[in-house]
C-alpha cells in the first residue's frame, strides 16, 4: 500500500511536540496508531516502523517523547548511558498527558476512523502498557519487550500497578534471553493480568533477546520479528477493525 509520510507538531498543553506521522496515500478511514519510540528516541528505526504499519493501513502517529530536552536527545544504539539519562528526564504523569495528545490529534484527522492502537518497543512497550491502562481512549495495544512493566523505578509507580483500570486488549511480545528484563517479571506480568482478569496475551520467545524486532541491533531475530510482526498486525486488524 502506497503511503505518505511527514514530520509535524502536535499541541501538548502549552507546548508543540514533534512527531512523524504516516498514512495510506487515499482512501480511509483508517484506524489509528501511536507508534512508540525506544529509550533512544525518534530515530529513523522508530519511523520506519510507523511507516511500514502505515503500508499495513492504519494511520500512525510517532511522537518524541524527549521533545523537551534540548540539544542531542536522539542517540545511538552504542550509546546505552546516554539513552538512559534521556529516558530518566521523563515523567510518567507527562507521558501519559503527551500520549493522550496524540490520540486527540489523530481524532482530529479526516482518513483517522475513532478506533486507537498504541505499540511501542523497549521504553516504549513500558509506556505503551501504561498508556492503554490510564487512557480509556486506547481499543488495543502491542507492547514489545517492554522492561520495568512490574517493578517501581525512581518515583515512578510500576504500570501493573493499573492495571485494574486496562480495558483494551494487550498483546505483549518478550525474549526469553532478554537480560534487562528477567523471566520472573514476565511470569509477575502474565499473572497479575491474569488476576485482574484482562485480555492480555503474553508471547515469549525463550530464544530471542532485547531488542529483537530491530534489524540495527545485533539482537535482531529475522525469524521472530516476522512471526511477531504478522501477529501484531493482525491484532490490530481485529480489535480496530
């Protein structure tokens, strides 16, 4: 499917956050996406993301969640010190509030039908878990390899601690070889849904690592990242219809 992309800014309260934006060239409406970055963030690998999800047929909105750090606040893969002192500079209380701007300016869009997905890798599975529980707006939502789902970080709750408020199903993609997040979180995750009684799907892959859905990692796993893809997509196609 043919697509159009371009970077904008969306108002968040007083402030324009930047964001990449993609969509099928015509037709519509579409269901919509918030794409969301890594603790890298919004690097091309974010964006290509968003626009091979566009050429799936949803409209998908990228946003920089580290807008307001001035100077370099996109790093590289090698650069892990560096991405984590950037993903320190975020507030979950703002994060929350951004992301529901997102969803507000995708509702604003003629091609956007109302029906929201959330997906977002590393980080941004965290945030995308955390996102579908506090905002009833979000239909669905993909969270990959997302670490500290279940364990309180600095002033920060951890979003399991929501999860009583979760409406949206979740399928949540995991590496079994992933040492930033241990075996015992996913199983802690996978029961405490399943406690709250919620749609949540848990996919772990005993074989793969961190990172295994970018083929600019050394963790990239061609065969996983496929099988994971298609069933995101196709996720999202049932529950955004």
């Amino acid at each position: 499917m043919e697509i159009v992309r371009q970077e904008i800014e969306i108002p968040t309260g007083q402030e324009r956050m930047s964001c990449h934006i993609a969509r099928p060239a015509s037709g519509g409406p579409y269901p919509a996406l918030v794409v969301v970055m890594e603790v890298f963030g919004l690097n091309d690998n974010i964006r290509k993301l968003a626009d091979r999800f566009a050429g799936e047929g949803f409209v998908t909105l990228a946003p920089h969640l580290y807008f307001r750090v001035p100077g370099k606040n996109v790093v590289g893969y090698s650069e892990m010190p560096e991405a984590f002192k950037l993903a320190a500079s975020l507030n979950d209380d703002q994060v929350v509030a951004d992301m529901g701007a997102c969803i507000d300016y995708l509702k604003t869009q003629k091609d956007v039908k109302p029906k929201f997905g959330v997906v977002g890798f590393c980080m941004g599975g965290r945030i995308t878990f955390l996102t579908a529980c506090r905002n009833s707006a979000v239909d669905a939502a993909v969270p990959f390899y997302g670490g500290g789902m279940v364990t309180a970080q600095a002033g920060r709750k951890a979003p399991i601690e929501y999860v009583n408020q979760l409406r949206a199903p979740v399928l949540a993609f995991f590496g079994g070889k992933d040492a930033f997040i241990p075996a015992a979180d996913v199983e802690k995750f996978r029961s405490e849904t399943q406690r709250a009684a919620k749609a949540v799907e848990v996919v772990l892959y005993p074989d793969a690592d961190h990172g295994f859905m970018c083929d600019e990692r050394p963790s990239f796993h061609p065969t996983h990242s496929k099988q994971a893809w298609g069933r995101a997509v196709e996720f999202f196609k049932h529950n955004l219809g």
